[in-house]
C-alpha cells in the first residue's frame, strides 16, 4: 500500500473519528426516528406526517430550524457573533443543546447548498427572511475567505476551511495542505455569486463570479481519462495539482453558460472552457461511470473513485440544461440506474485495485452494512470510500425520478420517487433537528447536507409532480432561474424573473385566464416546444402550470 492510499485510509479513520456520535434515530418495525412508521396497505413507507401536506411540512421545518433554533458559535468572539454553521460543517445534539463537530468547515459545499434552498424556499413562499440567511452567509465568506490577488489561483474561494477558524486559510488535516481548493466546489460557488447578483443586482456578487470564471477559464485544458478538463484539487499559492482527475464540472458550465448568454466577462475564452467542460463530460465519466468527487473532505486522488454526488449534478443539470448532452433522453435513465447499481445495491466488497485498501465497506466505515431498501424506499449512498445511506443522497436520487418520470410517463420512477421522499420526511425530529444517516451511529448532520441539497430536491420533485405539493395552495414550485418579487394573491401570482428564458412550474388554486411576461400575453400550448405556458387540472378547482419564458421580466397570472 503506497503513501496516496495511506492517506486515503487515514482520512476515513479520522473522519469516522471526529464524527462519532450516540444517534439521536432509532429504528424498528414500528418506528423510525421516534416517528410511528406509517405504511400502506402493500407494507410500503408512507410519510410520518399525516395532519396536511407532508413534503411541505418537511420543507416548513427544516427552515424554521435554522431562522429559530440556530445557536451561534461558541466563543470568543467574534465567531460568538456568527450563527454555528458559518465555521462548522456539522452538529450533534446533547442534552437539547446544538453544538458543532470539530472535524472541518465545507463552505465550498455549504454556500451554494444553503442559497439554492433559500431561493427556492422564498419562490415556493415569498418568504425572502431566507435569503438574507444565505446572503449574509455568502457575504461573510467573500469577506473571509478569498484567495489573495497575487495567488497563482487569485481571488478564488477556499472551499475547505479549519473549523471554528474565523478567516479562511484552507484546512490541514488528513492529507489536505493550507490553500488547498477543490476546484469543482470553487465552480459551483461561483455560480451562487452570479445568481446572488441576479437576485440583488449588487455587482459586487458579479465580480466574484467573473472572478471565479477567469481562473477557470485560464486553467482549462483538454480533459482525458487520467487529468480532467480542471485539475480536482490545487495549492493556490503555488498552482501546484495535487488531485489531476474529477468529474464534478456541471456546475462550473452552467456558471460559464450564464455568463456568456448575458455577454459578461471574456465571452470568447468562457466558450473555450465551456465546450472543454462537455466533451470532457460526454466523453469520460458519461461513458466510463468514473464520476470521480472525494467532497470537500476525502482527499481523493483517483481517476477510478465514482461519487454519486457528481453524477447527480449531472443528472439534474441535465432537466434544465438539456443541451448537456444531446443524448440524454437515452442516458438518463442508464445513469440512474448507475446510481441504483453502486450506491444503493452496492457489493461490500472494496475493489481492492482500485483504492488500494481491500477493506470492506464495513470495515472502512466502522459502522455495520446498511440496507438496500427500507418499507420499499431504495436509500442511497454518498461516495466509495464512505457508504452510510443519507438522507440528502435519497432526496437527489428521489428528485432525479421525478423528473424523469414528468419525461418518459414510467410509472416506475414515480413509485422510487415517492418512497424515496417518504423515507427522507422520516429523518428529522418534530423540530426540524435533522438526522443524516439514520442508520449510522457514526454519522453527525452536516448544515450543508441536511438544510440545503436535501430540502432543494423537493422543489424538483414538485416540478416533475406537482400534485404532491399542496392541494388548495397557490406556490412557484421549482424554477432554474432567480426570481424575485414574488407575490401571491387569491387568483393571481406575479414575479420577476431574472434570466434571459427558462421554464418556471407552479401549482395553483385557479384556471389562469391571461398570463402576461413583460405584459405581452403568452399563448396557451399543447406543449412547450415554444413561448407559452401548458395547463393541466389537478382536480378540486386546481392547476399544475408551466410557462416557458423568451426573456426576463415580470410574469403576471391572472384567474376568475
């Protein structure tokens, strides 16, 4: 075993380590989480909550959680002044009290996380308290936690920070150096700036964005089966690669995507970067499965390691940016079944080739094996070195389905996607206090995780099936773009929307008679090959609508 796979398994013993707590969830036949297990007449997982609508009821408390039930960091200030998450990646619970998990801080997963849940959230609501959560998050880390100008990587995010430290230098334990960035991350947080300026027409937002997009722009090059289209993981200061290979580059093309259709920054080499991103895409991990991403706390340094986490961005990007790839009404369903293959039935055996550790995955993790399948709820896994089934993971893989299902009529993948959403409604208290891993007495919540990918899924889920969202309800139930200005009324819904076309869905409690966009009025259609909207009746008076825009401007809806 070489000095790489030493480092590799370290890292999964003191991760295991930091992160060990006595599991607030318990499971049995009859409960799950303190929850009564509730099935339907087949023995299959319905949602724990049964007095109104449960996803939204999920959606409602894990944010109350953070607006009301936050701590801030332990002393001394000023990190006393800040809530817990800005310099913690995770949390347990002891004695009713929240304190933070002295492992690490993942701002290159949590900022991105927390925004996307927020924005969504203040859509589905008009609650805009949300986003001044995530905006004075993200205004924070700008402050603390950029790269110096004379870096050979300049003004770029730290991804992984030292915990409890209050000014980001990067994060020094199990294998990783100061300065250290993964560079997929630092994409993905790029794109959150430019869609925080879109959000707040602050400017200072779009310039970290291109700030992000001309280091990624300068550092391209052609991907290939062992270094990819950007190196994983650098040294900032010095530009030294120490991880060649990743395949977590979706969000880093949607950010280059966006600011060339709004003809910002250096357009030409943005193009340059953008196509090498896809044909790096289409051409490796699409083909091989190697959708290789270690997150922000496994260094990885492997062309062979797959991560769900990366396929997934793929996966979703795809229904919003189908352009993607061409082929991807093929693909999709292949690549979900990647997904079922190896992180929800997946062999205990390690391949002893690959990582060079020969563990099996209970001996790597010091936890038991988890099941496939609970109450018909295929549960799913993070990555392969680190197996626990997670919450977050299931929603991902609940949403993936959805929306497939909204695509190709498979009654199949509305099924996964209703056990899957079911299961993840079960991982939390009454109070929102989130558990991540349920079956895992090793595992403590990580903010990130818990509070953004896992509640942002359901908004896609709506998108792909709107009668699961509420009946007699007026909401904006998903869209890729920033809106603003959201109002609801009895019989009419306004907002702004931000970017240049997109597809916005919505549930309401009445037939539009007029929908308007910058108010010339959008023609009903049989589907959304062009500008329109499509309307399809839920019943009881309600309407699953979908209005695909040309351009930003403020959307008007009009009912009787």
């Amino acid at each position: 075993m070489n000095v790489k796979y030493y480092t590799i398994l370290l890292a999964i013993l003191i991760f295991n380590i930091q992160n060990l707590i006595f599991s607030q969830c318990k499971i049995s036949p009859t409960s799950f989480c303190d929850h009564k297990v509730v099935l339907d007449d087949e023995n299959k997982l319905l949602p724990w909550y049964t007095e109104g609508n449960a996803y939204d009821h999920f959606l409602h408390i894990r944010w109350d959680f953070i607006k009301n039930k936050m701590p801030n960091a332990p002393g001394p200030a000023p990190r006393s002044n800040y809530p817990q998450f800005y310099f913690y990646a995770s949390f347990t619970e002891n004695d009713g009290k929240i304190e933070p998990v002295m492992w690490m801080n993942d701002p290159g997963e949590k900022v991105n996380m927390l925004f996307e849940s927020a924005r969504l959230y203040y859509a589905y609501t008009g609650d805009s308290s949300v986003m001044e959560i995530a905006k004075d998050y993200m205004d924070y880390t700008l402050e603390h936690g950029i790269s110096p100008s004379d870096f050979a990587w300049p003004n770029f995010p730290y991804t992984a920070v030292n915990p409890g430290e209050t000014e980001f230098k990067g994060f020094n334990k199990a294998g990783f150096a100061l300065h250290e960035v993964h560079v997929d991350h630092a994409g993905e947080l790029g794109y959150a700036y430019y869609r925080m300026y879109l959000y707040t027409g602050d400017k200072k937002y779009l310039q970290a964005a291109t700030n992000v997009a001309d280091v990624l722009a300068k550092n391209v090059r052609k991907g290939s089966a062992t270094q990819s289209v950007w190196p994983y993981r650098v040294l900032m200061s010095t530009g030294e690669i120490t991880s060649e290979y990743g395949a977590n580059w979706t969000g880093c093309f949607m950010l280059l995507d966006n600011l060339i259709k709004e003809g910002v920054g250096n357009v030409r080499a943005y193009e340059r970067a953008r196509e090498l991103a896809r044909d790096f895409l289409l051409e490796f991990p699409l083909k091989t499965g190697y959708w290789t991403d270690g997150h922000t706390d496994t260094a990885i340094n492997s062309n062979t390691y797959k991560s769900n986490l990366s396929a997934s961005n793929f996966k979703l990007g795809i229904f919003d940016y189908p352009e993607l790839d061409p082929n991807w009404k093929t693909n999709m369903p292949k690549l979900i079944k990647w997904t079922e293959d190896n992180f929800v039935h997946k062999s205990a055996i390690m391949n002893a080739e690959d990582y060079g550790i020969g563990l099996t995955l209970e001996e790597a993790n010091g936890i038991p094996l988890e099941p496939s399948t609970i109450w018909g709820a295929n549960i799913v896994g993070e990555q392969d070195i680190y197996f626990p089934k997670m919450d977050y993971m299931t929603a991902r893989y609940a949403a993936e389905c959805a929306r497939w299902y909204a695509v190709s009529g498979d009654e199949s993948y509305k099924e996964k996607a209703f056990r899957a959403l079911n299961f993840v409604t079960y991982c939390n208290d009454d109070s929102g206090m989130a558990f991540e891993s349920p079956f895992s007495n090793g595992v403590s919540p990580w903010w990130g995780d818990c509070y953004g990918e896992a509640p942002r899924m359901f908004y896609q889920a709506f998108a792909g099936i709107p009668e699961w969202a509420p009946a007699g309800e007026n909401h904006i139930l998903y869209s890729e773009g920033i809106i603003t200005d959201v109002l609801y009324d009895n019989n009419r819904v306004q907002y702004l929307a931000t970017n240049s076309a997109g597809i916005d869905y919505l549930r309401l409690t009445f037939k539009p008679v007029k929908i308007t966009e910058n108010s010339t009025k959008l023609k009903l259609r049989g589907n959304l090959d062009k500008e329109g909207y499509t309307l399809r009746s839920l019943g009881n008076g309600d309407y699953a609508v979908n209005i695909k825009r040309s351009g930003k401007g403020r959307i008007i809806i009009e009912g009787l």
